[in-house]
C-alpha cells in the first residue's frame, strides 16, 4: 500500500485524518529495545508500517534505537532504499514472480524457506554478487518456512551456494504462533525445534550473525526467545498484543489517533430509522451527528457500537456503517442543552487511550476483530498527519 498524504502541519488538520505521533513511536522503540538487550531490534514497517506510513516511521525507529527494518515484500524493502534508507532491511513474503534481482541489488536481506533460494542465487550470479539471505524454519506455525524433514537438504545447499560465493546466510529466523498466550506450550515447542535447527545448520558450516524468533509478543513475555535479534511490530505502534493486557500495562504509548469532524447534525423524533436496513429506531426524540467516515475509509463495517468521543462525551455508532458516513446518537440532553449545533466539532474515534479517548481496542471489539486490522486498514483516502517529525 503506498503511503497516504502527510502533512507535518501544526495549523489546521484536513477534515478526516490519522494524526500519527512519531514520538510514540520512538518512546516504544526506546523501550522495546531496552527489553529486548543485548539482542538487537528490528522495526517491522510492513503494511505501510501498520497504516502509520513506513517511511517516517523507519526514520523515527531508527532515530529511537532500531537497527534492522523488516517488510513481507521485496516491493516494501525497494520504497524504503528509495527513501534512502541504507540500514539492514529483511523482506521474507515471495513468489515466483517477486523481482530477486532488484533485491539483491539494493543489498535487500531476504528470507528463504526453500524454493527461492535458486532464484537468488540466479540472481546473485548475473549481478556478480553475493546476495544476503536468512533461512526460515517453519517451527510451528504451519505458513512459510522449511519443514524439520527439509531443513538439512536447504543448510546443505545454501552452505554449498555459500563456499561458490552466491549467498552469505546473515541469518536463521523463525515466526511465534501463540506468544500472545504466554500460558500455551507452544511457544516451548517452537523454541526447542528453532535451537535444533540452528544447532544443525551450525554443524553443517553456516555462521549466521543474527538468529531471530521473537515477535512484539516474544520481546514483551518471552526473554528466552530473544536471542541475537528481535522483531517487533505491533507493541513498536503502541498497541498490546495481549488480550489481558492494555498498551499502559506494557509502558507503550498508541500512535495513531483517527479523527475527523461533525458533518451533520440534527433534531428528530421518536422512531427515527438510522441508515441502511433501518435496524437502529430512536426510542425518543434525540438529536443525529453524522461523522463523516465509513468502510471506505477502512472503518469495519460490522463495528456499530464502536465508539465515537464528541465534546468530551462517548457515543456509539448506531444503525450499519456505510461506505463514507456513520451516525451516532447524541440523546435528549443534546435537545435539551440549549440546542446547539455540533457541526464541525472534533470526532474522535480512536488514540491514546487517556482523558476519556478510546482506542483501537474497543473498535477492535466492536468489529470482533484485533487492534492490528483496525489500524492497518485505514485507507489512503485518509490523509496522515505526523507530529513531533
């Protein structure tokens, strides 16, 4: 996805935007590495770094401590040498079709379950290059990553493509299934496989300088995962990955705060349906907002009750989310408390957290889904606005 329009603007905000506070960003940098100690942190920027957009968020994690940027594509990793980004960047999501030879040119780190390795090499040897490469091994989780039974038929090859000169295996890396659970053994089995794996690659010649494991949710419960290097996404953007756990538990401050403002707002009676299928009446005569976001903006459509704060007061969303707009229901003291207007007040639908703000968390619970969807899914139609740049 590419990055939305930004603005460093302190004046006036566009009418809808995603204000994203890089100093959040750097303060959970900050602490995610000191956890994480001696091993190094990657900042995963995947995603358009989660929708906070991955170029200012690279520089500001890098400014913070990082010293690794993480994408799932090849096409990810090439913005950010674009943007003139020289540190290590790992991009580990290929296909057949992803451009190997670009990647290798612009000294792209890339993981490797198996298959791509001839395809970097290939590369490698018609750009007269080493190409630097991070073997996966599919400890638990069941997606990509080479399967225990493959593992030393791919050491053997890559150490082989190694003494040739095509490769350097930096690394041996693995992806977490339940950390998010600390409870679940898993996470042990996983771990106990990944120390095998590189026990075997080791035994075989590979010297790989980083070995990683741990995701946001490793760094923050599992030392034992941590090992030379680790990967944090989620808790990097101020949001838990556990569901017992709230971002001020884990010392993380949110970055995003989505906000737009009131475009309609007005008197009705009792029995006033509210938007598609009518499936929301008034119950008496109330007063309307209409906020001017809907699933086009990335706003679940399933998330009526999601909350919406207006003039320091909470509402949900009442009535189907449409495509651009949602409704909520002021009440009767809205009648009442002298009839005024809340045209053009400040909406705000998600943020920190504090002072009465809600989070993606309790959107996350509106639409039955998790923090990550809520703020990865804003569109680029809505423009990010950066603080503290």
């Amino acid at each position: 996805m590419k990055s939305a329009a930004l603005s460093t603007s302190t004046d006036r905000l566009p009418e809808r935007a995603a204000v994203i506070d890089l100093d959040a960003i750097r303060h959970n940098v900050r602490h995610l590495a000191a956890l994480a100690a001696p091993a190094r942190l990657m900042a995963v920027v995947k995603a358009d770094a989660y929708g906070h957009g991955a170029i200012p968020v690279a520089h500001a994690a890098l400014e913070a401590g990082a010293d690794w940027l993480g994408v799932a594509h090849i096409s990810e990793a090439l913005a950010l040498r674009a943007a003139a980004i020289p540190v290590p960047v790992l991009a580990w999501l290929h296909t057949t079709d992803s451009d190997f030879h670009a990647a290798v040119a612009a000294d792209i780190d890339l993981g490797c379950s198996g298959w791509e390795l001839a395809h970097i090499v290939a590369a490698a040897q018609q750009l007269r290059k080493t190409a630097r490469i991070h073997l996966k091994i599919d400890t638990g989780l069941g997606r990509n990553g080479s399967t225990p039974e493959d593992w030393p038929d791919l050491v053997a090859v890559a150490r082989q493509a190694e003494l040739t000169g095509d490769v350097t295996v930096v690394g041996i890396f693995s992806h977490l299934a339940v950390a998010d659970e600390p409870s679940r053994v898993e996470t042990d089995e996983q771990l106990a496989v990944f120390t095998t794996a590189v026990a075997q690659a080791q035994a075989a010649g590979l010297d790989p300088v980083v070995r990683h494991l741990a995701n946001s949710a490793g760094v923050l419960s599992r030392p034992d995962t941590h090992f030379d290097l680790v990967r944090a996404g989620l808790a990097i953007y101020g949001l838990s990955p556990f569901a017992d756990k709230t971002s001020a538990d884990l010392g993380l401050r949110p970055a995003m705060k989505l906000r737009t403002l009131v475009s309609v707002c007005k008197d009705v009676p009792a029995e006033q349906g509210v938007s598609y299928g009518l499936s929301y009446r008034t119950t008496a005569p109330t007063t309307l907002a209409l906020i001017p976001l809907g699933y086009a903006d990335g706003i679940p459509r399933i998330a009526t009750g999601g909350p919406v704060r207006v003039n320091g007061v909470t509402y949900p969303v009442v009535g189907r989310i449409a495509m651009d707009q949602m409704v909520i229901d002021l009440g009767e003291a809205a009648l009442v408390a002298s009839g005024a207007s809340v045209i053009g007040a400040e909406a705000v639908l998600f943020g920190s957290g504090d002072d009465g703000e809600a989070s993606a968390d309790e959107w996350a619970a509106a639409a039955g889904t998790i923090n990550y969807e809520v703020v990865t899914r804003i569109s680029p139609r809505v423009p990010r606005v950066y603080r503290n740049a």
